[in-house]
C-alpha cells in the first residue's frame, strides 16, 4: 500500500471520526454562525441604543437660576428657534428634499454645503432645566452627572444684529452622555445661528457667498477603520486557532486516552503516515472554520448592512479580495495546526492536553493582539512576527488596504517556514516511544541531556526548528542594528550585522546541536573533499558572479527595477567603496560565505539528507536561503544561487567546496560593484547593451561554470557510493 | 514462530537506565499457546510490544515468523493481532466502518475490506449493532468487535496483553472461547495473565518473568514437577519469592 492511500484511508476516517462529533460540530460551525451577527449586532445595538437614547432622551441642563429665572428663559428662546427651523424644514424626510425646502427660504441661492447636509432632518430637541446657584455649582452638577451639561448664557440671548451672544458650555469629554449632549447643543446653535445668517443676507438681498467665499469639501483617505474593523481580524485569527485546538486534542491526547493508539500502532502503518494524515485533517478542519467565520462575517456586513462598522469612507469589505484572505489564512491554519498537534502529543489525556494548549494561545494572544492594536503597521519586524502579521496582513486586506507583492510573500513564506518546523515537530514528538507508551515523563526525555543519544547529523526536526527561530530574530537584528544609526553611519550597521553572522548562524546552531549530542563535524558538514571537487569550485566561483549579474541585468531590463531597489543598490555601493578592500573582502565575501554555507548548507540541507529527496531538498534549502535575504528584488537570484551551493554541497558531501564558490562570487561582485577600475581589464558593457557584459566574456564564462559542474559532478561517484547504501 | 534472543530494554529513568526487560530468550512454535506469567512490573507489556514491533529492542534481537522485529516492524504487524483489555475502540464509529478501516490499514483495497468486514459482522454474530457505534455497545459487543478487529487480516499469531483484565464472566468467557478456537485453528498465540486459572487452561507452555528475565519455562507438568506443587499459584509464589532471592544479590552488586 502507497503512502499516499494510507494517507488518505486515515484521513478519511479521522475527518469522519471529528465531524461526527458533536463538540467539533459545534466549535467549527455553530460558533462562528452565530457570532459575528451576535458580534455586530451587539455592538451596533449598542452604539443605536446609545444614540438614540441620547437623541431623544431630555438633554438635562444645568444653568443659574430657577425654571423661569432669565437663563432658562434664554435657553427656552434658543429652543424656541431652532423648533421653528425644525417647522421649516422637513421633518424626518430624506435628504433629497432638503433643496427644496432650502429653495423656499432662499430663492436662487444654495445655502452652505455644510449646513445643507447637516439641515436634512434635524432631530427634535429636549431639554429639562437643573437649576443652580453658581457657576461652580454647575460644574459639580456636570461632575457628578446629575447634568449632561451646563449652560451659561453670559448677557442673556437676544438677536439684534450688533450684539454678539457669548454662551458657555460646561461638559464632561471622558462621559459620552455629555460629549454627546454638548455636541447637540453645539449643533442646535449653529443652526440657528446659520438660519439667522440667510434671512439677514437676505434682507440685505446679499448672494450666499457673501458670507462663505469658501467651499471646502476634505475627504478622509486614512485607512484606520472602525473599532470593529481592527478588531475582526483578530477574531478571525483567533477563531482559526480555535478551530484546530480541538480537533489536535481528540485526535492525539485524546486517541491515547480513549486507548486505540496502541491499537493503531500495532497496525502495519508507519508513524509518519498517521501524524500526517491526522495533520491534515486538523488542518482542513481549521481551514474549512476560517473559511466558515470569514464567510459568516462577509454575509453578516452584506446583508446586516455593517459595511461602515468594517471600514470609513463607506468602501466596506473588498468582497474581491476574499479570496486572498483565505489563501493567507491557509498557511496560517497549517501552522496553528501543527503546534497545536505537536503541543498536544505530550499529552495523555484531554484534560492534559488543554493544560497545554492555555499558555500557547497566551503566547499567541500576545502578537496577536499587539498586532491588532491601531496603531501597529505591516512592515519591518511586524511583517515575520507569527501571527501578528497574519493580524496585520488580514485587516490590511479586509479593510481594503492596499498591500505590497513583497509584505505579501514575506508574510506568506515566514508562516510557511514556521509551519513546516512546527509540522516536523509534531511527526517527531508524536511517534517518539517514549511519548506513545508514556509510562515516564515525556518532556523530559527530549531535553533531559542524560537521556540523549548521541547521533551524527541533526534530525530534519532539529534543523528546521533552529531555522524557523533564526529566521525572525535575524530579521529583528538586522532592523535593529540598522534603526539605531542614521543613515551616515550605515557603514556600521554593516559591520554590526556581518558581525553578528557568526553568531547567528554557526554559534546557535552548534549550541543546539552540542547540547543535543549530535556530532558537529556532521552537523556542518565538513568533511574533506576530494581534488576535484576543489578545482570545480574555484572553477564556479571564478565564473558564477559573472553568470549572477548577467541574470540580475536581464531581470532589470526584463522586469524593471523600482527605485527604491535601484537607490538602495546605489547606497550600498557607495557605502562599498568606503570600506577598505581588505575589510570588503573578509566582511562581505569571507564572513557570508563561512557563516551561510554553515547553516543553509551544512547544518539545513544536512539535516535533509536523510528521508529527503535530492532534488525537493536542494530546492528547500535554497527558498530558504532566498528567503533570508529578505530583499523580494533578489530572490530569483538567491534562489538560484542557494541551489547551485546546494547542489555543489550535496554532491561533494561537504560544505568546504561550497564555502570556496561562495566566497569567490561574493568577493568578485561587491569589488566589481566598489573598484570598476580594477576591473578594467575586462572589456566593459558596450554603449546601448542595458549593461549586459560583452557576448565573448559571458560565454567564456559560461564555459568555466560548465567545467566546473562537470569537475564536481565526476567528484561524486565515489562519494555518493556511501549513501546509496 | 516466534524466537525471542537476549532481548533487552531499558528506560531511562532519572539518574540512569532501568532494564524492564534483562536478556529474555525463548522460543515459541507455530501453533503453540504461550503464556507469560509474572508478577506486576516483571516486564510482559514490554517483551509483548517488543515483539510487535511497537518499540524497539535496546539490544538483542526477535523474529516473529521469520521478520526482524526492529528492522521489519511493518511486516511483523502485517501478521500479527494484537489484543489488550484496554484497546479501545473508535467510539463514533460502527463496527462495520470499524473493520473495514482496519482491514484497509493492512493493505486491502476498498472493496477488499468491505467483503472482509462483512464476512466478519457475520461471522461473529454482529449484525445486530453492526451499523451502530461503538459508544453506544455494551462491553460483550464491544469485545466482539475487537476480536474481529483482530482478526482482520486473519493473522497466523496473536499476541495479548491481559485480554480479559477486569471483564465479567460473559465477555470473559467469549474472550477465552476466542483463545480457545484460534488455538484450534493452529495459530500462535502469545498471552499475558493475571488469572493463573486461566493460563493453566490454555497454555500449552507457560513462561515465568521476574525482573525482566525468565526465571523458569516448560509445560504445565514440567514446572509441577520442577517445583513438587500442583497448583499454579502455587508455583506462582514459590517462584516468586525465589526470583526475589536470586536478584536481590545480584541487584546490591550493580
Ligand atoms: N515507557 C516506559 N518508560 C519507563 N519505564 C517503563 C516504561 N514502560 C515500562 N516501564 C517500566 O518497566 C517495567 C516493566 O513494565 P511492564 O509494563 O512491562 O510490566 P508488566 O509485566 O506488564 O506489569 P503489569 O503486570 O503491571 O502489567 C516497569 O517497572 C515499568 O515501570
Ligand atoms: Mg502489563
């Protein structure tokens, strides 16, 4: 039997074993149904009840004096007015008879946009009287909230037109029913201050824009959307966790506690096949819920009509964009679903397992929820933070935002590399013996040092764990050091950053690996090679940069280059040329070449040899590799190099030869780029070429690269011999 | 059929390696009733999932119908049932979903398992609930379904670990019955017990455990004989106890 219809005999059953069950029903479908209209609903009732009780409930005023002293008499006159604006206008109807009423009171001319949109319908307005002694006793009124607001007519009200009414408004901001209060008031003197405005322009018979030379119409281009728009996404990752929390603990702690996992194991079945085939169906269960919740809150703002609560400026959910929002989600479900599958193995029993899960949604919650906080951007360190970013990058796209090719794929392939450590460290923690017949404490056989086996590799776990953790602290490093100077010093951020290589990339992982006993010969991959295998590449390193820039050319010719790209390949150069040679070279051919090809070839595609095919293998290690140089404009090139170094190392079982390529394409490229001059011996890209070298020296150089794969490929056979075995 | 040579394995405890099971060596053939008795924690689970191919040897070496154990574990399990008192069952599924998983696991195509499955609700009398689920079967249906389960690639040894711990007499006595017709049937059977009274009804040979050796093997007769008493309890204790004596010595010294 294939792996593939085992794979798929456990998935089958294991897909129907969950939805079979009540409790996954529930979580996955129910759940999300019901919440987000309750979500919304909630809030909008809320935000209507609240406005609407502060619209039409009696606005309660504190002023000086009784009922009938003369500022509530002031008052009741300002009431008086604005109730006759109410009389003109229409009462309660839609906007588009505002003009007509409008054309009544002012023939031939339009009054004032502002007050036009305001003047639509203007609620009725209550007011009851609180009276007081003094204006601080007002002011305690507001404070003690027996008062929305207090009003303070300082000479009475009157509307001859040489006199100005000063009026005082006491208010408490922090208390909504006062903001709210203070507001309407505000809104109910403008009107009648603007209706008193038109009839004396029109006793003068003055146009309208007499008083108003300005029409300013601004529109609000910010993104930052409502409440509820940051806070969906959050939700929406929150609910995809959920959705495989459950599913992860009946299909691992739990098969162990109901007792059918020895059962299971006593099948002719491999280990792997069923963490995998269980893996998947945790993840198509919490895909299939993110899919559900996303669905749910799309229909809930189409047909609730929440559009607004979502985004301003009245875009509401870019329904065509649901679709990448899912894809995004994917990856996303995936990795959830391998933590918590790997969190939950340990775990004997249900009750167990959920002890588990707590803190690891804790450790989520935290850049999620950082994430979710307005203020936090999609960019620089926020674009590799697990989980956050996935907050991030859903509210950009559920609001609409636009978002960038390189946000997308660096947020898309960080979550793959964790997904995929997470992945193996489910297969490795689910089949370990001691955590199947967990008759001992299972954690500790992982990390208690006395119970490890020596071996001579990394396990393919170990590696890739040790990656996915590099990955953002690298990032992290790199923004760092290169935030904490101006730009004039960007010469230090470089020494800095290529100075904390060694430490990033050889010194954790051989931590890592001399703590779990694994053999670091092994582990970097430095064993001798043979004479051959060093000619061929001295070979490729004379020849490959030649090969490298040739393509970056034809992809900028091709592709184009954004400025941006073009301006940061033009510092750098310049910053190049300031460092002395001797410092280029061991800086950004020597260092790079020994550090990388440690960890991406050595202790990475090492780690792959076993149970990895070649070619899948290579093809990993150099995404990887790709990946970690963060620049979008250069992956198709680091791409292409990691693979051929991958290739180089696979071949000759050592990443020595590797280290010789590397570090010649480096040095040549970065002096090429720094000293021209130097390198004027060359004939030099002829005028109209698009900076293409001449035919003669590509094709020579074609022809050493050549020469130097077929050096390296001849080394192997006698190398490769050990593996076939 | 099945031949156990020095097999040792240890756990790692705090503080060092514990050897749950000491250089076992014995020798079962085909179509033997093999019993291992011993007291709690003289390693049986252990020599039992060993032999499976569920764990691996820390050394020395089993074959169970001629396959490796640590290097063929898939084909060891491919002829192989193994029953405890504890195997659960998938309890949202149905006795018939049931086996025609588990026939599928062992490498039957579709249509393959569902014959199989059907042949075996038949056979052993499950048509009743055989389309209900597991969580809904009293335990005499259930232990029914396991047995089918174990049956399903109809496989030439069985190897059980305590089958009939804590079951009353009915299902006990279906557990036994099953013992009893798959000895007739020829297959090898290994089995672990608790009740003495049962391994002296069907074992053909009884082996002895204590601290992870075997301290004594033979038929029923030799081991009265060996030790002058008729009772298998009694043979049980003396053994014990005398098991006891041998490693106390043996366990200051290391
Ligand atoms: N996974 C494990 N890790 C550590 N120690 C173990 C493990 N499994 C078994 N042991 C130890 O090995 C010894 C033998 O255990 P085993 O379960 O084989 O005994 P047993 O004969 O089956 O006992 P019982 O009659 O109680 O079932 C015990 O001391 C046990 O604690
Ligand atoms: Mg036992």
């Amino acid at each position: 039997m294939t792996f593939r219809r085992r794979v798929r005999t456990i998935y089958g059953k294991e897909l129907v074993d969950l939805l079979r069950d009540r409790r996954t029903l529930i979580a996955m479908i129910v759940v999300p149904i019901f919440l987000y209209p309750v979500l919304m609903l909630g809030s909008l009732q809320a935000i209507t009840v609240q406005t609407q009780a502060l619209g039409q409930r009696a606005i309660i005023v504190a002023g000086l004096g009784g009922a009938d002293g003369p500022q509530a008499e002031s008052l009741a006159h300002l009431q008086y007015e604005y109730d006759r604006i109410r009389a003109l206008e229409p009462s309660a109807t839609p906007a588009s008879k505002a003009p007509a009423a409008s054309s009544e009171s002012a023939p031939g001319d339009a009054p004032a946009a502002e007050v036009e949109d305001s003047a639509a319908s203007p609620p009725p307005l209550q007011l009851s009287w609180t009276p007081c002694a003094s204006v601080e006793e007002i002011e305690q009124c507001v404070r003690d909230r027996s008062a929305h607001v207090g009003v303070v007519f300082e000479e009475g009200l009157t509307f001859s037109p040489d006199r100005r009414n000063r009026i005082r408004i006491l208010y408490d901001r922090e208390e909504p029913r006062s903001a709210t209060a203070h507001a309407r008031l505000e809104d109910v003197i403008a009107r009648v201050a603007a209706r008193i405005n038109d009839e004396r322009r029109e006793a003068l018979r003055l146009p309208a824009t007499y008083f108003d030379p300005f029409e300013v119409t601004a529109t609000n281009l910010a993104s930052p959307s409502s409440i509820l728009g940051q806070i969906l996404p959050l939700i929406l990752v929150l609910m995809t966790i959920t959705g495989a929390i459950y599913p992860a603990i009946d299909i691992t702690a739990g098969e162990r506690e109901r007792g059918t996992l020895e059962t299971i194991l006593a099948c002719p079945v491999p280990v792997i096949d069923l963490i995998v085939g269980k893996f998947l169906v945790v993840a198509t269960i919490a895909i299939l819920g993110a899919a559900l919740n996303l669905g749910s809150v799309c229909a809930t703002v189409y047909f609730g009509g929440f559009n607004e609560l979502i985004a301003t400026a009245g875009q509401g959910i870019p329904y065509g964009q649901l679709a990448l929002i899912l894809l995004c989600l994917i990856p996303f479900a995936v990795l959830m679903s391998a933590i918590m599958m790997a969190v939950c193995s340990y775990a004997r029993t249900f009750k167990e397992a959920q002890n588990y899960v707590t803190p690891v949604i804790l450790a989520v919650l935290i850049p999620g929820g950082f994430a979710a906080l307005p203020a936090t951007e999609l960019r620089g360190m926020m674009l590799v933070v697990p989980v956050g970013n996935m907050v991030l990058l859903t509210r950009e796209l559920l609001i609409g935002a636009p978002v960038g090719t390189s946000e997308l794929l660096t947020v898309l392939l960080s979550t793959t590399l964790y997904a995929s450590a997470a992945v193996a460290v489910a297969a490795k923690v689910f089949g370990k013996e001691s955590v199947v017949f967990a008759d001992v404490e299972s954690l500790r056989s992982t990390f208690d040092r006395r119970l490890i086996q020596p071996s001579p590799r990394p396990s393919l776990t170990m590696a890739l764990v040790v990656t996915a953790v590099l990955f953002p602290a690298w990032f992290f490093l790199q923004s760092w050091l290169q935030s904490t100077r101006g730009a004039e010093n960007g010469l230090g951020a470089l020494r800095r950053t290529f100075a904390a290589m060694p430490v990033m990339f050889v010194a954790v992982p051989a931590l890592v690996a001399a703590y779990w006993k694994v053999d670091l010969r092994g582990a970097f991959g430095l064993g001798g090679a043979s004479v051959r295998a060093w000619a061929g590449a001295v070979l490729l390193g004379m020849s490959s940069w030649i090969v490298a820039r040739e393509m970056v050319v034809f992809q900028h010719n091709w592709f184009g280059m954004s400025d941006l790209a073009a301006d940061s390949a033009a510092a750098l150069e310049r910053l190049l040329r300031d460092l002395s040679p001797v410092e280029l070279v061991i800086l950004l051919g020597l260092i790079p070449a020994v550090c990388e090809e440690a960890l991406f070839r050595g202790f990475l595609l090492g780690a792959m040899r076993s149970g990895v095919r070649k070619m899948t293998a290579i093809a990993a290690s150099a995404a990887v590799f790709a990946v970690f140089h963060f620049i979008l404009a250069k992956l198709p090139v680091t791409f292409l190099l990691g693979a051929m170094l991958g290739w180089v190392c696979w071949t000759t079982r050592s990443i020595l030869p590797g280290v010789i390529v590397h570090f010649m394409h480096n040095t040549i490229l970065t002096l090429s780029a720094a000293h021209r001059e130097w390198f004027s011996f060359l004939p030099q890209p002829q005028e109209g070429a698009q900076d293409h070298l001449p035919a003669g020296v590509v094709l020579s150089a074609i022809a050493i690269f050549t020469a130097g794969c077929v050096l390296i490929g001849r080394s192997a056979p006698k190398a490769t011999g050990g593996s076939a075995a | 059929m099945v031949v156990a040579d020095n097999l040792v394995k240890s756990f790692p405890v705090a503080g060092g390696q514990k050897r749950a099971v000491d250089g076992l060596s014995f020798r079962v053939a085909r179509g033997e009733i093999f019993g291992l008795l011993g007291p709690n924690g003289a390693g049986k689970t252990t020599t039992l999932r060993m032999l499976s191919g569920m764990i691996l040897p820390t050394s020395g070496s089993a074959r169970l119908a001629g396959y490796d154990v640590a290097t063929q574990p898939f084909e060891v399990k491919r002829v192989l049932g193994f029953l405890t008192a504890n195997t659960g069952l998938y309890l949202r599924l149905t006795p018939r979903e049931l086996l025609q998983y588990f026939a599928e696991l062992h490498g039957m195509d579709r249509p393959a398992a569902r014959r199989r499955a059907e042949h075996l609700v038949d056979w052993l009398d499950m048509r009743e609930f055989a389309d209900l689920r597991c969580g809904s079967l009293s335990t005499g249906q259930r232990q029914r379904v396991n047995i089918g389960r174990v049956l399903v690639a109809d496989p030439p040894v069985l190897v059980m670990d305590e089958p009939t711990l804590g079951l009353d007499v009915i299902s006990n006595r279906l557990i036994l019955d099953f013992i009893r017709r798959a000895g007739d049937e020829g297959k090898t059977i290994l089995l672990s017990t608790h009740y003495l009274d049962e391994a002296e009804m069907l074992c053909d040979r009884i082996g002895f455990l204590h601290h992870g050796r075997l301290i004594a093997e033979g038929t029923l007769e030799e081991l009265q004989r060996r030790t002058g008493l008729a009772r298998l309890s009694a043979i049980f204790l003396k053994l014990a106890a005398e098991g006891t004596e041998a490693a106390a010595p043996a366990g200051a010294g290391s």
